[in-house]
C-alpha cells in the first residue's frame, strides 16, 4: 500500500502514522523528520534546509524531491510506505506521480485530516518530541507517563524550533498557499479520503483504517 497523509502542521500526521506503521507494517517516510535528522547531523543537506525551517517557509522542491526519490526505493518501502509531509506542493506531487510510475507503482490511498488552524496552534505550541526516536506528546492532550520521558525509548523530550507561535502562524500560511491546493488535486484524480482530526487520537485511527479497508 502506498498511502499518502496529507494535513497542516499539527493535524497529528505523524501520531497517526506512528500508529498505522503497528498495523500494515510499512515504514512512515517523513521528509521532515529527514530533514531534521540532517541538521542534527550538520551534513550539507541539513544546512541548507536548516534556514527555510527556522522561518517556516518550504525546503525547494528538487531538494526533496530527491530525498524522496531516494528513500522509497530502499529495500523496507518496496512493499509500501506512508508518506507524512510530502507532496507539500503541485510540483512535488507531478514529481511522486512520474517517480512512481517509473518503478511500476502509484499512490493507492491519499488521506486528508483536517483541523482547523487555532487548535492546531494549541497542539503545536504544547507539543514535545523524543530526541532518540521522534515520537510525538502533547503537554495536555497526550502526555507520557513519566514527565518528559519517552514512553516508547525512555528518550529525552524536547520542543522542535519551529513550534514556536510566529513561526507556526507562518507554517500554516504555507499550508493554506501551496499544500491544500492539493486536497483539490487529489480529489479530481479520486482516492481522496478525509477524515476530521479532532477528537480523541485512537478514533481518529480507527477512521484512516475504516477508510484504507474501504469500510468508511
Ligand atoms: P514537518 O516535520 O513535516 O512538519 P509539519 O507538516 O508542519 O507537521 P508536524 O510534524 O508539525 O505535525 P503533524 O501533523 O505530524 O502532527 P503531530 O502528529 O506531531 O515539516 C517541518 C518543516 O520541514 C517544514 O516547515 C518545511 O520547512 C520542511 N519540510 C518538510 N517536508 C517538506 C516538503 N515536502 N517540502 C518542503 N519542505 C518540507 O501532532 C501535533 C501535536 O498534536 C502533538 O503534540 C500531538 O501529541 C498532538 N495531537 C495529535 N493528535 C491529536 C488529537 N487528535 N487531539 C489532540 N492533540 C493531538
């Protein structure tokens, strides 16, 4: 299954992938958990992407698109995988599209969770990460048992850069721009399922799995 997770920052892409990885066993593939990695690794990538992050704008296409490239031909994806993050532009969809169907695959399901822009400053402003393994909390709304201790790794936790207001604001004004043109995109191709992202964390799963077993 090749799925597409599509949202604004916040909508809990990644909470559910975490989860959807447990059920269908394919990996998540997050381009912004590889673009993180590489500026915590200092490599040139991370450097160049580092300044677009910090300000919220977009990492340019063709940077990404070659992350992406790469990534889903490695061994564990040929089977399948969840994108979280990307496409985030037209340009970057068109690029999926062709790259796919030169190595004999398309996207089989793209799902879009929706949720609308003050909660998702909440979520943001009160999220934490893990260090070791980037599971995502919530300081209210998803907690870990042991105050910044990661349930999954007993890593530390940590708040991302870019979960600051300001630049949140900035993040969901790209995503207004140049990421929910593709909610249009993808409807018109047909596959498009949406999902409302409120509420409790496990009901919303059990919806993205309702809609992937065509059961919704
Ligand atoms: P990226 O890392 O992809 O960030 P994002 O899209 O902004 O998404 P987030 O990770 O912030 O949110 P999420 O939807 O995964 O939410 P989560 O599950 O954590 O990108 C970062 C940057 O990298 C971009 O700004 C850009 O610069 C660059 N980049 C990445 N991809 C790119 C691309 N393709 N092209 C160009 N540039 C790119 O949940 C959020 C919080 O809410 C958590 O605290 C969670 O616990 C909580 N939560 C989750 N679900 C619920 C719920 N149902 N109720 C209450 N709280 C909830």
């Amino acid at each position: 299954m090749d799925i597409i997770l599509l949202g604004p920052p916040g909508a809990g892409k990644g909470t559910q992938a975490k989860m959807m990885i447990e059920k269908w066993r394919i990996p998540q593939v997050s381009t912004g958990d590889i673009l993180r990695a590489a500026v915590r690794d200092g490599t040139q990538l991370g450097l160049e992407a580092k300044s677009f992050m910090d300000k919220g704008e977009l990492v340019p296409d063709s940077v990404v698109i070659g992350i992406i490239e790469a990534r889903i031909k490695e061994p564990d994806a040929v089977g399948g995988f969840i994108l979280d993050g990307f496409p985030r532009t037209i340009v970057q969809a068109e690029a999926l599209e062709k790259i796919l169907a030169d190595n004999g695959r398309k996207i089989d399901h793209v799902i879009s969770i929706e949720v609308d822009d003050e909660e998702l400053v909440t979520r943001l402003t009160g999220r934490r990460m893990c260090k070791s393994c980037g599971e995502s909390y919530h300081m209210v709304f998803n907690q870990p048992s042991v105050e910044n201790v990661c349930d999954a790794c007993g890593g530390e936790l940590y708040q991302r850069d870019d979960d600051k207001e300001e630049t949140i604001r900035q993040r969901l004004e790209v995503y207004h721009e140049q990421t929910s043109p593709l909610i249009e995109y993808y409807r018109e191709r047909g596959g498009l399922r949406e999902v409302d992202g409120t509420g409790n964390i496990s009901d919303i799963f059990t919806q993205i799995a309702a809609n992937l077993a065509g059961t919704a």
